[in-house]
C-alpha cells in the first residue's frame, strides 16, 4: 500500500510540473470564471436562475471538454513515459506492478479530479459568499458524474496506452474512441434508424452503452426528469430505469467502464513487456 | 546466484537472445560486452523482470517478474540512458529510498563523494541536470542502499576522471559481497574493473572469459610523459585527465586510476608520434 502511495505521489508531482496540467486548470477555472463575468447567473432559461443556469452550462462544457483532454493527457503521458525510458528505469526499483499500475492511475486521477471540483465548488463557494442559493442536490449529483466521467476515461486511457506501443499509436487510438463516442451520440445511430429501420429500444441501447451519452443524459434528469428535449427516446428510458434509475445508472455504468478498462489495461500491462 | 537457463526473448519475430545458459555467483564482476543490438540490454531487462522470455531466470531462487519486489530490492540499476524525469531531485532520491527501504542520507552520501552538492541540486529537476550529474545520482541511488547485484549500463561512460575515480572506489568496497554485472559495448571501458567477460553477438554468447585481475579497484598510478614538442590537442586531452605540464609543456605528470589504465594508454595512443617516454609507477600512486 505505502508502494502505491508513492507512486500515486510521484505522478501528481510529475503532473502538476507538466504544461497539460496547467492548461488543463487554466481551460476548467477559465471556464468558470468567464460563465460569471458573462453573467450567466443572472440569465433565465428553461426557469433555471442562479447557480444553477451555471452548473447545467459547466457541466454541458466539461462533457465536451473532458473526455478528449483525459484521454489525449494520459495515453501521451504513459505511452511517452514509455517510449523515453522512464519506465525502464523507475521500474527497476523493488515496486510491485500492481502498485505501480494501480498507484499512477490514481495520482492521474487526482490531478484530473481536483481542477474540475475545484473549479465548481469555487463558484459555489462564491455563490454563497454573495447570498446566491445553491442547488446543493445539483452541486452533489454534477459532482458524482464528473467523478465518474473522469473514472471512466482515464481507465479507457489507461487500457489505450497499455495497448499502443508508441505514443502517436496510442493518441490516434484515443482520439479514434473519442471521436467514435461523439458520432454515436446521435448522427450515426440516426443514420442507422433511418437507413436500417432499427427498433428504437436496440437504437437507445446502443446509446445508453455509450459513456458520453449517458452523462449528457444524466445531465439533464436533475432538471427535465421527463426528458422531454429528448424526444420520443424519453419512453423507452423513463419505462425501461426510471428517472431515479436511470441517475443511479448514470453513476454506476461508467464507473463499471472504468474499472473494466483499467483492470483489462492492468492485466495486459502485468503479461507484457513493461517498457 | 544469478542463472539464465535456455533463456530467449523474439520482437517481432527477430531472436534477439537466442537459447542463453549463464550462471553467475556472487563476487563476479561481469564485463557484458557486444556490438549494438547484440542483445546485451535486453538481457538486462530479463533479469530485471521487465521483459516476458523463454526460459527460466532466477536471482537467488526467485523469479524476477514474479517475484519482482523481493528480487529488485537486491539489484541495483545504473541505466545507459537516464531517463527523463522531471521531478526535483530531492523527491527521486527520497521515492528511491522509500521504495527501497534505504535511507535518503545514504544516497546522498555516496552523490557527495562523487563531487555531487546534494543543496544545490535537491530542487532542480532531474532532467535539467548535466549529463555527468545525472550518471552520478543514479549511481549514487544504486549504490546508496544495500543490494547484492549491481546491473550497470555503460556507467561510467560521462563521468570525469576524479568521478570515476572514486566510483571504482565505490565498486571496490563492494567486492566480497556483490556481483557486478557491466555492460558496454567497447572492453576497454570496463576490462580493469572486471573478473570475467561475455561478449554477445545475435543473441548469443559468444565469449566467456576469466581474466586475471591483478589491478586494484582503488589504487592510483604515477603517470610521467615527455613529449617530443608541446602539441595543443594533448595539453587539452592530458588536463581532462587532471595532469600538470612543466618544461613549457614537453613534461607532463598526474595520476591515473588504477582501473582506468587502459582507458589512458588507449587515450594516449593517439598522440605516440610525439611521446618520447612514458612512465606508469604502481608504487608512487596513492591509495595503494
């Protein structure tokens, strides 16, 4: 455990040294910082005031934003790491592989974690410094699915980067996945609908496998339970899991990706060559 | 201790060791000499537990990947290449340590009597060190803890003649209990400090030799040369080696690692046209 801690230590201090750390905080706290100076607490649409108009909109971005970001970071980094000869070096020092594996991926973790959070609670902290209510079930919820967003992708970006021999192998692979998520959000299983006269509940499905979707999805439940911007695809979730439920999935399902990545990527790393 | 049993290991379907059979024991210091690609690092990585192979090594009877904690914790590692880390150096010496269960003061010790000022050097990081710097702490984390292998890749290949010096001085104090493993790729980088010599070629061994080791690790000799007319490219290549001139640069003395000997002459040989007489005395060095 003490072995795993290390190294969770080592790549936080790595990181927060490296320059796509300081974009990365600059990118999530400038994103924040200009939904306030845009006034976005003041605006009112769909009966949202307040915190929340701006946590929907931080959410929104970060769904876009932080999937690439973790992604292209990570597999860069740990197929980089690879390629340069750190891991021949720092992998010959008495660290079981487990540790290490497991130690990298959550000091990654934390240093991917953290910007976002802090980021959201900076503007709920400021929100309550200037008596603006916060919608602490929004706060809570956001929280729960960014932590499970950034989970998720960095356990795909992990099995990548164990996969891919070199770093531009492994960054073309993760921008392949990322780009294959965004399609499948909606126009290809549109494409599909139209073209192949699909049943809706099998097109949903295939949604509802998607991570991005399911957050984009979960997104919305806190505010529109019925999912009425979503059109006729609404019935099947609403009947299938219900809104509860279907929160509940919006937690569970990625963090189960997540971690089947991870622990696919950590079982290919441990039976292969390390560096 | 260490033995490689019909070991092989293919990339891609090229055999880059092919069948390897070595048993090692302890107190032999190894030369692992080869061309490129002759499969000398990849040898390493399996003893290291980093590559998958055919065959069987084991450390002491242990299986490297394994058993890679309790085997790693006896080996120390001198890369070829320091790897590019950012890190401050205080924080790799102190994770070293840590991971080693050594003590951070002991590899700093061993930094500071290879010419390293530890205060000055904790903050910056790793990568930002001079090449010579970086050799230095790496042996410094290699040799600051107790292990019973040492596997060392070109080590001594960027330090001056005062570092590597007291780095034979190092592996000296270190001969009765540990067994040395040293790659390069020329022999006469690392003949003096050895016992025993394998050269590979295509994955194999080709050569393994027992030679006599009559120089001490530790000791010095007095080197005298008299040159026919003082030439600029000696006078720079002889003060590298921390050697004085007098008589307008036609004499020159200084002292010469006793390991090092034939890393000299082979320096030396280069300028014989203008070497008048030249002088090596066991007796006169130091640390005898």
């Amino acid at each position: 455990m003490k072995n795993l801690w290390l190294t969770a230590k080592l790549d936080v201090v790595e990181s927060l040294r490296a320059r796509w750390f300081m974009v990365y905080t600059l990118v999530f706290g400038g994103i924040v910082a200009m939904l306030f100076a845009f006034g976005l607490t003041e605006s009112r649409v769909m009966g949202f005031v307040g915190l929340s108009r701006l946590l929907v909109t931080y959410i929104q971005l970060c769904m876009a934003i932080l999937p690439i970001f973790v992604l292209i970071t990570t597999v860069r980094s740990v197929a980089g790491d690879r390629e340069a000869g750190v891991f021949e070096y720092l992998l010959s020092l008495p660290v079981s592989l487990s540790a290490w594996y497991w130690g990298k991926l959550l000091g990654r973790y934390i240093v991917v974690f953290m910007p976002v959070f802090l980021a959201m609670l900076g503007a709920a902290l400021w929100a309550l410094a200037n008596k603006i209510e916060v919608p602490w079930n929004i706060f809570l919820y956001y929280t729960a699915l960014l932590a499970v967003m950034g989970w998720c992708f960095l356990g795909i970006a992990m099995l990548l980067s164990t996969l891919a021999r070199s770093t531009d192998v492994a960054q073309g692979a993760a921008f392949v996945v990322w780009l294959a998520m965004v399609l499948f959000l909606d126009l290809i299983l549109l494409g599909a609908m139209i073209k192949n006269h699909i049943e809706p509940e099998l097109a949903v499905s295939i949604a509802l496998a998607n991570p991005l979707q399911v957050f984009r999805t979960a997104a919305l439940m806190l505010f529109d339970p019925q999912l009425i911007v979503l059109g006729p695809a609404a019935y099947v979730i609403t009947d299938t899991l219900g809104s509860t439920g279907f929160m509940v999935y919006g937690v569970v399902y990625p963090l189960v990706i997540g971690t089947l990545c991870a622990s696919v990527g950590y079982f290919i790393f441990r039976r292969g060559d390390l560096p | 201790m260490i033995q490689f049993n019909h070991v092989s290991k293919t990339f891609k379907g090229i055999r880059v060791l092919d069948n390897i059979e070595l048993n090692i024991q302890l107190g032999e210091r190894i030369a692992l000499v080869g061309s490129n690609g002759a499969g000398k690092t990849t040898l390493i990585r399996c003893l290291l537990g980093e590559y998958t192979y055919g065959g069987e090594v084991m450390v002491n009877g242990l299986k490297p990947r394994r058993e890679r904690s309790k085997v790693l914790q006896k080996i120390g590692f001198v890369p070829q290449l320091p790897p590019p880390l950012k890190m401050p150096v205080g924080q790799l010496v102190g994770f070293a340590a840590s991971l080693c269960n050594s003590e951070r003061k002991r590899m700093v010790d061993v930094a500071a009597r290879l010419g390293l000022d530890f205060g000055k050097i904790a903050h910056l990081p790793f990568v930002k060190l001079s090449g010579g710097m970086k050799q230095k702490l790496l042996i410094a984390i290699a040799m600051g803890r107790d292990t019973s292998i040492l596997v060392m890749d070109e080590p001594a290949a960027n330090l001056d003649p005062d570092a590597r010096h007291i780095f034979f001085e190092l592996l000296a104090e270190r001969l009765e209990n540990t067994t040395m493993l040293i790659s390069s790729h020329r022999l006469d980088e690392v003949a003096a400090l050895v016992n025993r010599v394998l050269e590979m070629d295509r994955g194999k061994v080709v050569l393994d030799d027992r030679v006599a080791e009559d120089v001490s690790l530790s000791g010095k000799l007095a080197c005298r040369l008299k040159l026919r007319r003082s030439e600029e490219a000696i006078a720079k290549a002889l003060l590298g080696w921390n050697f004085t001139a007098t008589n307008d640069g036609l004499e020159w003395q200084g002292k010469v690692a006793g390991p090092d000997r034939l890393r000299f002459l082979g320096m030396i040989s280069r300028y014989v046209g203008i070497l008048t007489a030249i002088s090596l005395d066991e007796n006169q060095g130091d640390g005898q």
